[in-house]
C-alpha cells in the first residue's frame, strides 16, 4: 500500500521506520518530514493542517493509509476530511481530538465516565482562577486549556508560582490555549504511560513507557516536551494496566461513544500511580514523543498492521506479539532548551553511527543544507536502542551518544534512573 505520515519530528521518523519494516508498504511519503526521514522515505512539502490540501495531495498520489503524528492536524480537523473523501486515516476525529485540545472536555469526560482524576477547576478568568489557588493552597498544578506542544502545564510547588502561571496565561504566554485554564490537585506517585489503540468499539492495549519531562538530571528544572523515554514501564505492571483499562479506558471510551464521538486512533493515557491504584493525569489522542520511538524500536513491522487494523475497525482480530525487550531513548536538545536556543549548529558523527534493529538515532529537529545536517529545533535528536535488559539498551544508546559530534547541544545522562 502506498502510506503518507503527516508530521516532521522523532516521532514521525519512528513511525516511518517501523511502517518500511513491513512488506505491505509500497511507497511511503512522509510530509513534512526532516534531514533524517528524507534519508529513508519521500518528502513533500505540505501544509499537514489544511484538510483539503492533505485530501488533493493524498488522491493525486494514490495514497492508501494516511497516518497522522502531530496533534495539530487532528485538532483542525484534518481526519475528518480524509474520511469524507473516502481516504483511510489512522487518527480520531476534531470533536474526539479534544480529549488532548480541551482539558476541561477531558475533564467533563471523566466525570461522566467516573474514571480516577484529580480534582480540578475550569476558568476563564484570571481573578477567579487566582481566588481557587489560593483557598487550595500549593502544591497544585496549572494547565493551559488548549494545545501548548506540551509546555502548558506548571506544577506550582508555592503559591506565587502558581499565580504567576495564571498571569502568564491569561497574559498570552501560551497564545489561544491560555485563554482558559484548568487547575488540578497535585497528585502524588509515579507518573507512566499506557498506550492503547481503538477502533470506535474495541480497544487493544499496546505497550507502555515512561518518558523524563523535567530537563535537568535527577528529574530536576523546566518542564520540556520530553528528555528521553524507555519502554516498558516497570510500574505499570500487568495488574495496574488491567485496572487503568477497566476503570479509565474503557469507561472513558464509552462515554464518547456514548456522546455521539467515537473514538479511533491512538489514545495515550498519562497515569499517575501510588499504592497500586491509577488515576489519570491526561489523555493524548496521537503517539507520545519520545515515547513513540521506543514504542516503534520494539513493535518493528507489526506496529503498520496494528494501525491498519485500528483504522478499518478490525482490532478485534488483532493482537500484539512482543519480544521480551527494553528499548530506551535519549532526547539531544539544543543548548538553552526549553527556553530560547540557536538554531542551524551542525551535527557530526552521525553517518557513523550503526542503524539497525538494535541502533538508531531519529531526527527530530533537523534539515540537511549542503550535505551537513543542522539543528533547527529544540529537541533535535533521538538516539535509540533495544536491548535483552533495559541496562544493555542504555548502554548502547549512550555509547552512540558518545559519538555524536554537537557542542551546540546537551542532553541528559540518567534516562531509565527509576527503572534501574
């Protein structure tokens, strides 16, 4: 089949290289795309969150499947049109994509679903917002409302903190996604990631992770879009999963349903855990980033079929094999992340490096100009390893690290720290 991913950063090049690890790929062209997915797949240059656009380019190009990575293109609706056209999409619809565009939608959804969340207040007033900080007192969490690339969120460990968060919202930190905040109870444990696939009726989980938001060692400083990963989770055990599906899940996706908005794609439930029980910190209706990469590395070709299934409502006929093996990921930033960066250092090293079904580094933030690969971005790469233990993919992951030539980037050094 010929298949079109909409997207340009690790992620998308995880899921390009997992898709031409299957024989059912013909052709895969990959839009945007970046230095390191030009290497292996076709490129276009198009706008990914005009619907109509996506729709001409998929029918002059005899696409089969579309797969969306980003949130963006979900949000504006871009699955809607591909489905009104008739065109296969692996992704949810605009009125299910608010599970991650609204906070206060997800939040409605849970009630009606009774699934574990924290508590929480919706404003739309800075005033308002501000009298509920300070009658709960800290630690307490702010939340953009809307799509904030994943920075909208301030865990306030004092008071001020968190009322200078509200400022900085309604101030237009975040543009449109601060107009409305939501502000939750602080929940305590140890955070992972379930990720499931649904069909509109099924649901079939497919792995687990843990990614490092914070960007200093130790889990320490900012909150980033994600420093690293490594999949599986340890805490997410086998009983913790079944709960987080029977009691968050599935109640959740049966009150889409049950609100005329069923749900189909990939569904990410951020989870907190403590003393074994779950509760939801959020829901992301696209793959995570960096999770997806270690996600990609140890499903290899079955992750197309599973996605194919998902879109053509098969997923009771599916199921999931897996290797017994760690994957891990280790994000390499640009200087000054996540606040302000250079952006166009060079990358060295990397023709080097091994790729293979062990090794491989994923571009993220990259365009390749006169035969060098630069850094345009803040998460620029994605250097990715499998292994019999999780200890053996960290070292090799490190070991390429090692051999990356970037004084203009930084990384951290303790991805997996939990696990092992």
């Amino acid at each position: 089949m010929n298949i079109l991913i909409l997207g340009s950063g690790g992620r998308e090049h995880a899921l390009a290289w997992a898709a031409l690890q299957n024989p059912k790929c013909d052709k895969l062209i990959v839009a945007p795309g970046n230095a390191g997915i030009e290497q292996i797949a076709e490129c276009a240059d198009l706008d990914i969150n005009r619907g109509g656009a996506v729709v001409t380019f998929a029918e002059e190009n005899a696409i089969d499947f579309v797969i969306v990575g980003p949130e963006a293109p979900l949000a504006a609706g871009v699955a809607d049109r591909l489905r009104e056209a008739g065109v296969l999409v692996f992704g949810p619809s605009e009125a299910a994509a608010q599970l991650e565009a609204s906070k206060s939608f997800t939040k409605e959804i849970c009630d009606a679903a009774g699934a574990p969340t924290a508590g929480y207040g919706h404003f739309t007033e800075a005033e308002a917002a501000k009298a509920y900080i300070r009658e709960n007192g800290a630690p307490i969490v702010v939340k953009a409302d809307g799509l904030a690339a994943g920075k909208g969120v301030i865990v306030a460990m004092d008071e001020d903190t968190a009322l200078e968060a509200i400022d900085d919202m309604f101030g237009g930190a975040f543009g449109g996604a601060g107009a409305e905040v939501v502000i939750e109870e602080f929940m305590e444990g140890e955070e992972a990631s379930l990720f499931v696939l649904v069909d509109g009726e099924d649901v079939l989980s497919i792995g687990t992770a843990q990614d490092h938001k914070r960007v200093g060692e130790g889990d320490t400083g900012l909150n980033t879009g994600g420093m690293g990963a490594y999949s599986p989770a340890p805490v997410l055990s086998a009983e913790i999963e079944a709960k987080a599906m029977e009691e968050i899940v599935k109640p959740t996706m049966k009150a889409m349903k049950d609100r005329g908005m069923p749900y189909q794609g990939v569904l990410y439930a951020g989870l907190m855990i403590k003393d074994g029980q779950p509760r939801l910190v959020e829901y992301n209706v696209r793959f995570g980033d960096p999770e997806c990469q270690v996600l990609m590395m140890r499903l290899g070709a079955q992750a197309l079929d599973l996605m194919h299934a998902a879109a053509e409502g098969r997923l009771a006929e599916a199921q999931v094999n897996w290797a017994d093996d760690h994957a891990i990921t280790v994000v390499m930033a640009a200087k000054g992340y996540p606040g302000s960066y250079e952006k166009g250092t060079e990358i060295g090293g990397l023709d080097a490096l091994p790729e293979d079904s062990s090794n491989i580094v994923f571009h993220a933030g990259t365009k390749a100009e006169a035969g060098k690969v630069l850094a345009t971005g803040g998460r620029v790469l994605n250097v990715t390893a499998r292994g019999a233990s999780l200890q053996e993919a960290r070292d090799r992951a490190y070991a390429m690290v090692d051999d990356i030539d970037w004084p203009g980037g930084f990384f951290r050094r303790d991805i997996g720290w939990r696990a092992l």
